[in-house]
C-alpha cells in the first residue's frame, strides 16, 4: 500500500510538472504574440502621426493658398468695382442701367462667396481666433435694421426686432456675421407682404437664443437635415432665380459650434 501511494503520489506530481511546462510554452507563445502586436500598433501609430501631420500641414497650406488667392483676386473685384460705380455716375439708358445693376450683384456675389471660402477654411484649420466680449443686442439690433430694413421694403416685407436687454458673451463681429446670414436668407425667401421677426428669448439662467422667423413657403422636410451643408441649396431656392452660394448657412453653423452653441431649423 505504501509502494501504490508513493506511485500514485509520483504520478500526479509528474502530471502537474507536465501540464506547467504546457502552460509555460502557452504563456511564451502569448507573449511573444503580444509583443508582435504591440510592435505592429507602435508601427501604426507611428504611421497615423505622419500622416496626421502631413493632413494638418496640407490643411494650412491650403488655408494659405485660399487667403492669397482671396487677396489677389478681390483686388481686381475692387477695381472692377470702382469701375462700374463710375460708370453709373454717367449718364445712361434704361438698358445700360439694368446692365450696371446686374453687374454690381454679380460681383457683390463673387465677393461675398470668395469671402465665404475663406472664412470655412480658417474655421476648418482652427486659425479663427475669436475675440469674445460682452454685446448688448439691442444695439446690434438697430444696425441690423438699417442695414437690411430697405432690402425688406423693396420686398414688401416688414422686418420687426423685439426690444431686447440681453447682452451676450461673443465675438461680435462674427456675433453679426451670424445674425446677417439669417436674416438675410430669411428676406430672400420669405414670401411677399409677409413680416420676418427677429428677437432674444431666454433659453435657461445662462442661455439665450437669437430666434429668426419668416413666413417664406418653408423647406421640405427631407431637406431640413442639410441646409447647413456646404454649396446646399433648396430647390424652391434654384426655381425662384434667387442669387446665393450655398454657403452662408454652413458658416453660421460652423461659428456657432465653435462658440459652443448650436443652431437648428
């Protein structure tokens, strides 16, 4: 009996003495396994850093190039433009008149969508830096009003601004910029002998929102998901012959989310 138990005790020690050599060729192979996906994500990242800096350098240079050809062409546009306003001054016929006028929009549009472009890139490649201040509303609002309250009158719209106190935490150029492009889409194709209403409201203790509303023929529902597209535009927009580069809207949407707020439709 004493023999049979030293056996058996021999045996199970033999067994377990194999089963960890098993384990330890197991634990070598998986460390090595590991080691080689480790090696191979270090690779990986290596190579995502290259071409992340190789992304962000080819962002720049396209920003740069952007400002320089802005620069360059709104040069000639602003001669062109000196051009044409001397050439109003001058007496005309009816024809010549309307010519001049389509004219002056289409390099007034050129401008505006060279402008655009530029304004994107900088806010893709983060080279916007915004100078945030307190603005009060009301204030702005009044410039707003005589800047675009005779665009509306031509259009038979009457454009009201609630009285506000609110003052808010902006940059204040691109704070109008915003309000602008709103109100601009907003007289473009808002419907005639209609109102377009702009106004403050209090959206929580430390939040306010800039409602613009108009009473245009409205945008298809399955379209609502991309008006703040770049180059998006409606159809009714295309139908109508209204002049307009697709842009403004994507700008806006870009300025807000860069200011931490939002912008809906």
């Amino acid at each position: 009996e004493r023999v049979d138990r030293l056996e058996e005790s021999r045996g199970s020690a033999w067994s377990m003495f194999q089963a960890a050599v098993a384990l330890e060729q197991e634990v070598t192979t998986r460390t090595a396994q590991l080691e080689q996906a480790l090696a191979d994500l270090s690779q990986r990242n290596r190579e995502l850093a290259v071409a992340r800096a190789l992304a962000e350098e080819a962002n720049r240079s396209k920003t740069r190039f952007l400002r320089a050809a802005s620069h360059d062409l709104l040069q000639p546009l602003s001669a062109a433009r000196l051009f044409l306003s001397a050439l109003t001054d001058t007496p005309m016929d009816p024809h010549q008149t309307e010519l001049t006028d389509r004219l002056g929009s289409a390099f007034e549009s050129v401008e505006q969508l060279m402008h655009a472009v530029l304004d994107i890139s900088r806010l893709d490649s983060q080279r916007i830096e915004f100078h945030r201040k307190p603005v009060a509303m009301d204030p702005l609002f009044v410039r707003l009003a005589d800047e675009y309250g005779p665009m509306a009158e031509a259009k038979g719209l009457r454009l009201r601004f609630a009285p506000t106190r609110a003052v808010i935490d902006s940059d204040p150029v691109f704070l109008r910029r915003i309000a602008q492009n709103l109100i601009s889409n907003a007289v473009k194709y808002g419907g005639s002998d209609r109102w377009v209403g702009v106004r403050i409201a209090a959206a929580d203790a430390r939040t306010v929102a800039l409602s613009i509303a108009d009473h245009g023929q409205g945008i298809p529902e399955q379209d609502l998901s991309r008006v703040f597209e770049p180059f998006y535009r409606g159809q009714h927009a295309i139908d109508g012959h209204v002049h307009g580069s697709g842009l403004g809207l994507s700008l806006v949407d870009r300025i807000v989310r860069q200011h931490g707020g939002r912008v809906q439709v």
